[in-house]
C-alpha cells in the first residue's frame, strides 16, 4: 500500500510530462471546447483522463503514488497559475486570448470558422443579451474561458425601430 514500484522522481516526472501534453492538447483544441462542454466533451475528458493513467503512474498503483501524482498535479497547476499571472506572454500562450465576433454590427465570419464556432451558437448567445441580430450588437467577443459575452448597441430615444 505505502511501497513504491517506481522512484518519487518518477511520478513526479511523469506527472509533468502528461500534465504539458494534456494541457498543450487542449490548448490546440480551442476555447469553445473548453468553455462548453457538450456529453461528447465530458465524455472525452473522462475517457483522456483514464488514457493518461497509465502513463503517468507507470503501472504503480500504490496509495502513495497515487498521493505524491496528485501533490504533483496541483502544485503545478498552481505554478502554472502563477506564471500565468506574473507572465502577460506566458497567458496568451497558454489561455489565448479574447476573439473579437462581431464589431458594430459587423460578424467576423472567419473568425467564426477559425474557432469552429456556430453561427447557430453565436444566435444563442446574442438572444441570451437580448440581440435578435448581429445589427443589434455593438461588440461580441469570444472569451478565453469559451464564453461568448455581448454587448449590445445602447438604445437612442426617439431612433425609428427602437
């Protein structure tokens, strides 16, 4: 239970090694499959976590790797966070940044078919503002979270169709 099959440096190495690749992976994936995760995304993920299992503890099933892999995990998402924090250059590469969708009533198609996004997803999120067209809409932009924020035009007193 407590005997290691492998060296600590191992698991912790190994540990490195998957978390870069998972996170280089995702990152390739785009922010709409991060931010709205669809069942076909979770079960993806799910499925991804149970892939790399292996490959991180190196066939060491023991509680103790289990414990030193999961310490491992989360000090470097916390260094991971802090770096991303301290470093502008090292967040744009590793969460991007913000897309711009639509700017004063002009939809930026490419940039929809750059981030695999829906022209029917892209409604939804403009009626969720309270938009029913993209003429509604001052600015819509596609966060690096995967959430699409909309700001709509402000509303001029005594404009025909207002």
């Amino acid at each position: 239970m407590w005997t290691l099959a492998v060296p600590f440096w191992e698991l912790i190495l190994r540990a490195l090694i998957v978390y870069a690749f998972l996170l280089v992976l995702l990152r390739l994936t785009g922010k709409r499959q991060i931010g709205q995760l669809a069942p076909f995304d979770l079960v993806l993920l799910l499925v991804l976590s149970n892939a790399v299992q292996n490959a991180m503890n190196g066939g060491d099933n023991s509680l103790l790797a289990g414990i030193i892999l999961a310490v491992t995990l989360v000090a470097l998402n916390g260094v991971v966070g802090l770096l991303t924090f301290k470093s502008k250059k090292l967040e744009q590469l590793i969460e991007g940044r913000p897309e711009v969708l639509i700017h004063n009533g002009k939809l930026y198609e490419a940039v929809l078919h750059r981030e695999k996004l829906t022209i029917h997803e892209l409604n939804a999120a403009l009626r969720q503002a309270g938009c029913v067209s993209v003429e509604e809409v001052h600015c819509a932009m596609l966060e690096t979270n995967g959430h699409i924020s909309v700001v709509p035009k402000p509303v001029v007193p005594g404009k025909p169709g207002q």
